[in-house]
C-alpha cells in the first residue's frame, strides 16, 4: 500500500470528526435576525468600496457569481441579502449549518441563494464557477487543506477573485497553549467539559499569553466560540512565508491584504523604527513576514488572491495614472478633530484596524481633499478644484504622498477603470 493510500483514512476520519464538531457545536452563533446588517450594506458606498478593493481595474458591477466556501450558518445568507443582484452559492459539510443557512434564506426570501451540503474538497461536483470565491476561517480546518484551497482555485474563474481568511500563529500563541492543555487533562467538547473549561478561564493567570485574547473577544465565554478556538480536532495556523507558499502551491497569486496597513512599512510604527531602512530592502513578501514577526499579536491573515498574475499589483503611483484614480472612501472612517498633533487639522482613523498606532493625521489642504472624495471624481479633479477655489498654485506634489498615504492606511480604495494617460508631470 502506499503511503498516500495509507492517510487516506485518516484524512476521511478527520473530516467527519471536524463536520460532527460543527453539527453539534455550530459556528459563528446561529442567528435570525440579519435586519441591521442589511441596512449597513443598502449604502452603495460601501459596496463600491468593497468591489473595488476586490477588483479596482473593472467597472463596477453587482451581477456576478459568488461562492461561500463553509459557509457556517449565515454568511452565504449575509452575503445574498448584500448582493442582491449576485447569484450566491454557499456550501458547508455540517447539516446543522445548512439548515441555519436555509432558515434564513426563507425568512429573508433571498431567491438569489443557493445552499448545498458539500464538502469544500468536493466543490468540483457542482458543475460551475464562479466570479468570487469567498472562503474564511475554514481552510485551517480541514484534513488537507492544499487539496481543499486547489479545488477551490479550480472552480474560480480566470478573472475572478478570492477572499481568503486562515489562522496566524504568533497572536494565537495561547489558543495552541490551551489546545495543548485541553489534550492532556483529557478535555473533549461536551457541554459539561466545556462548561467546567469556561470557569477554569475566569482564573486563568495573569499574563497568560490567552488573557488578552480573552479581554478582546468576549464572544470566547459562549460554547460554541470556545469549542471551536479550544476544542476543535483539526486545527493550524499559517504564518507569512507559510500563507505565500500555500497559494503558490494552489497556483494562486498573492493580491493584497484585505486590511495592509498592519503588514505595511509606510505605516505606523514601523515606518518609524531604526530597521525600517532595511525592511525597505527586501522584497515585498519578506517585508510582511518580518513585520508580522514584529507586531507579534496578528492572529489572522485576510487577503484577496487571483489565479491570474497579471491581477495583482493594480495599484501604482508611479507615472501619472494615479492621477485618473476615482477614490472611493472605506466604510468606518472617523474623523477626529479634537486634541490633534502640531499641525494637524484632523486625524483619520479606520476602525476596523485593530493597531493603536494605524492613525494618519492630515493638514489643512489634505483635509479639503479628504472631504471632497466622492466616489465620483479622480484624484486629479480633487486637487485642481480645491486648489483653484484656495487661490493656491496648483501642485501635485503633496496629493501624490497624501492619496498614496490614504490607500496605505486603508482609508481609500480605487476605481482606475477609466484610467488614460494623461500627460501631466508631477
């Protein structure tokens, strides 16, 4: 027998163990009521920002084919209710997800969703493909997750886009500590063990390496969030080197974050340290690996990758074409205008990043700019109308660093759909 024959019962056994966990614990927390969520995606901003992060060379659309690879029990559903025009298909190896799943697909009439009970590694046998495969907090799960990452890459089409969420290993230090804990005193995912592991973590010492996790996710005190962070039978964590090298293995190529200014050199801290010099000499992707070492506490990467080289790296502000870039703001972005640095008219902040230190303060002239982005107007006729109605000599110096500053810090994305060479010098 070979050693490939040989696994192949332990990877069967592993993914029956991970879809029973999920049938009796399901995750994320069923719920029934996606009422405010819906208003949240009414707001055609924020849809065009989310597209546009995905795909910023294409003009904007809402018809397309989209893929919920694990669905769990709502997020193909959020994603229907999001995209009304897409036709949305999610699947999950877990009964009781698909029947969360389907609830709220009937509650919500959501005619535009399709749910299937499939594993991800069978994805093959639905007979389509699609424009968008989103898949998250689910690779890391499975018995094999290069087959499972392949079969999804073989049902993306060739212009299409993937949203990919795995664990991270250094901000999950005390999850593997409690995993390994759980294991040796005999810990199973039952509702009394799991009931008795909850008292335990009200005691947990301080300093403990999963202490601050706990602070910062409440949602760790429920049953089925603990049993999937602590009790879970396959689990593992990618870090930077270990992502790339999985998506190369799949034949996929690296795209962007899903949030880069964590992982970038032109921000925050970072920029600031005496090594970020020499961080600027390596290559983009040893960049993020020695940054993620240094922030230490990243306990997830979220990315967009493509099948087609020639999709990434879309975004560049040499030469002139970033002047024909429509800048469209991210959702979530809050202007602060009280107690500013010297110098400062306002800082800008996006709430979703996580880091303290992920804040961009901006002048005076920055902040007209900032205010008259649209989602309409380029960069170019931005800066020359702000500048004319200023009385100011028109430059585009300063726009070049601020725009370029803005995109860094996850402030902005770009619609460069109707990009043309303009001519101008900065």
């Amino acid at each position: 027998m070979s050693q490939m024959a040989a696994q192949l019962p332990l990877v069967s056994d592993i993914s029956d163990q991970v879809r029973d966990f999920y049938d009796h614990y399901p995750y994320p927390r069923p719920v029934d009521d996606l009422e405010n969520y819906q208003r949240l995606w009414q707001d055609r901003q924020r849809r065009r920002a989310d597209y546009h992060l995905f795909w910023p060379d294409r003009t904007y659309s809402e018809d397309r084919s989209v893929l919920v690879a694990g669905c769990g029990t709502s997020q193909a559903a959020k994603h229907a209710l999001r995209w009304p025009a897409a036709q949305v298909t999610g699947i999950d190896a877990s009964a009781t997800s698909v029947r969360y799943t389907n609830e709220l697909k009937h509650k919500y009439n959501l005619k535009n969703l399709r749910v299937h009970q499939l594993a991800i590694e069978q994805v093959n046998e639905l007979q389509s493909s699609f424009d968008q495969v989103v898949c998250t907090g689910v690779l890391h799960h499975l018995a094999n997750p290069d087959a499972g990452l392949s079969a999804l890459r073989n049902v993306l089409k060739p212009d299409g886009a993937m949203h990919l969420m795995v664990y991270a290993p250094y901000g999950r230090a005390g999850v593997y500590m409690l995993q390994e804990f759980c294991k040796r005193v005999g810990i199973h995912a039952t509702d009394g063990d799991i009931r008795d592991l909850i008292g335990a973590l009200k005691v947990l010492p301080a300093g403990h390496p999963l202490e601050t996790l706990l602070r910062q996710a409440p949602d760790f005190r429920q049953k089925a969030a603990l049993a999937d962070a602590l009790l879970h039978p396959q689990d593992r964590a990618y870090s930077v080197p270990q992502l790339f090298d999985f998506l190369k293995h799949a034949g996929l190529a690296f795209g962007r974050w899903l949030r880069q200014a964590p992982y970038s050199l032109h921000c925050g801290v970072i920029a600031k340290i005496p090594q970020a010099p020499q961080i600027a000499r390596l290559s983009s992707a040893d960049q993020y690996a020695a940054i993620e070492l240094f922030r230490g506490t990243m306990v997830r990467h979220s990315l967009v990758a493509y099948r087609d080289e020639n999709a990434t790296n879309l975004i560049s502000f040499v030469g002139d074409e970033w002047l024909d870039y429509v800048p469209i703001r991210m959702s979530d972005i809050v202007c602060v205008q009280d107690r500013m640095p010297s110098g400062a008219a306002s800082v800008l902040i996006n709430q979703t990043l996580t880091y303290k230190d992920l804040f961009l303060p901006i002048g005076p002239t920055e902040k007209r700019w900032f205010d008259a982005i649209d989602g309409d107007r380029s960069i170019a006729s931005i800066v020359e109308t702000t500048l004319a109605s200023s009385n100011r000599p028109i430059t585009f110096d300063v726009a070049h660093s601020f725009f370029e500053r803005l995109w860094w810090y996850d402030l902005v994305v770009f619609d460069r759909s109707q990009v043309r060479s303009t001519g101008r010098q900065n």
